[in-house]
C-alpha cells in the first residue's frame, strides 16, 4: 500500500513541477522578487506531497544583504528551506544540469555556483553581485556536497572567497537537523541509508555509510514511501568575521555549525 500511495505522489510531484514551467515563465520578467515569492508557494507545495514538516528555531537577523551559512543533507534542502524562511540559495552548477528541474529551479531565484578552480574569480564576481540589494536571506552550504546527516564536513573556504574580498555581507550560522516525522532523532546508520543523498567515497573513515546509493529521482521516491519527515533549522547569532582571512572564515563558522550540530542531533523534542 505504501508503495502505491508513493506512485501516486511520484506523478503529482511531477505534475505540479511540470505546472510551474509556464508560470514560471510568464513570472520571470517581474524580476527575482516575484521568483522568489513564486519559489515558497511552489516548495510549500512539493513539501506538503512529500510528507516534509519544516521547523525553525530562533531568528534571523534583521540586516540585509543577509549570508546563512549551514550544513548540507540532501535535495530536500531545496523545497525546505525556501518554505522556512522565503529566501534563495546558492546551489551546485550540477543541478542546473537535471532536465526539467534545472531549468525551473533557476527560475525559482537559485544561484547556481561551479567548484572549478578555474571558475573562482567568476563565481566570486556572481555572488557578490546577486547579493547586493536583496531583501531576502540567501544560503550556501560550504561543504560542497552532501553529508551522511550524521557528521558536518569540513567547510570549503573558496566559498568566503568574495566576503574575503570586502563584500559588505552579515553572516549568520545555521545549523539543519532531519528527524522523524514525529519529531524524534534518526540514528546515524538510518539517517545515512534512508535520509542523505550523498556519496560513500566522499565520507571520512568511520562514518555511517549508505547500503544503496540513489539518484535524486531515487531517493525522492524512497522518502515518499518512507512517508516524509522533519527538517528543523536551527538560527544561531551572526558572527563577525572582520580581519578574518578565507581560510579562518571556514574554520571559525565550521566549528560553530559543526559543534551545534552535535549537540543538537541526539536530543529529543528540542
């Protein structure tokens, strides 16, 4: 039976994408505004067919232009975190590639980024430009892949290299928990085989590891049949990175995020 009820919910997911095509079309010369107002209803929508509650404890900062910096578990982040806070994120160059979905996602006000080298100067040039003037809070997950969504991975510090630069950004720590749809904990080796989307070779020894690998398409349909489950974001309080170098940058908001995260992920009801 749960197999047949994730079917069904297979097609509306991607009757409801297929929806947006036109919208998103006719929506796109009212400016990133209008995207990204467009980007909430859509996610809103993909997370009520998908089973995701989405919590979110403390608050944003008020300032603006406004950088949250977190830890990265899967896609879902994707419809989560546009229906938490409104806002749009810098997301991976290779999603831009998945038919259908890379076209509209970008459509939705997502920044996709390259992690070329030979792509730096130019990527740092986009963000700094895309973050200026925005009213709405934008992301990056410096990790530059997906976790097990049990450990946070060392942060990537090309990923500061335009706040290096004097990019007149607030940064706000922000720590992303999966749980039950209930609320409770996931342990680490079904978090690993069940919730992420990651890949094995990328993990560090002795992490949790996933018994089968899935494509995004995959793993969507497998948490449909699991029935959904919870994201919580968890705001932490700017910090201040002034004199810091890149290098610095990614270390002191990665113990930040990484040390939280610990904390957090074993408690219940939190």
């Amino acid at each position: 039976m749960k197999k047949v009820v994730a079917i069904v919910k297979f097609i509306l997911f991607w009757l409801w994408v297929a929806l947006q095509l036109p919208v998103a079309l006719a929506l796109w010369p009212f400016g990133r505004q209008v995207c990204v107002w467009h980007a909430k209803v859509v996610m809103f929508v993909v997370s009520k067919i998908g089973g995701i509650r989405v919590r979110v404890h403390g608050k944003l900062a008020d300032v603006r232009p406004l950088l949250l910096v977190g830890n990265h578990i899967s896609v879902f982040e994707f419809a989560a975190f546009p229906v938490a806070f409104g806002g749009g994120f810098f997301g991976k160059h290779e999603i831009s590639k998945i038919p259908i979905i890379g076209w509209l996602t970008k459509r939705l006000g997502v920044i996709f980024v390259s992690r070329k080298a030979s792509d730096a100067a130019k990527m740092v040039q986009l963000i700094d430009r895309q973050m200026s003037g925005v009213t709405w809070p934008m992301v990056i997950y410096p990790e530059g892949t997906t976790s097990n969504g049990s450990i946070v991975l060392p942060f990537k510090s090309s990923m500061f290299d335009f706040i290096e630069k004097g990019a007149n950004i607030a940064v706000q720590p922000m720590v992303m928990l999966y749980r039950s749809k209930h609320g409770n904990p996931i342990d680490d080796k079904t978090m690993a085989n069940d919730y992420a989307y990651f890949d094995n070779a990328k993990m560090p020894a002795g992490a949790a590891l996933c018994r089968r690998e899935r494509s995004a398409a995959g793993q969507l349909f497998h948490i449909l049949e699991l029935g959904g489950f919870m994201v919580e974001f968890h705001l932490l309080p700017p910090v201040d990175l002034a004199g810091l170098n890149r290098k610095e940058m990614a270390a002191k908001l990665h113990h930040i995020v990484e040390n939280k995260f610990m904390e957090l992920k074993e408690k219940k009801n939190v």
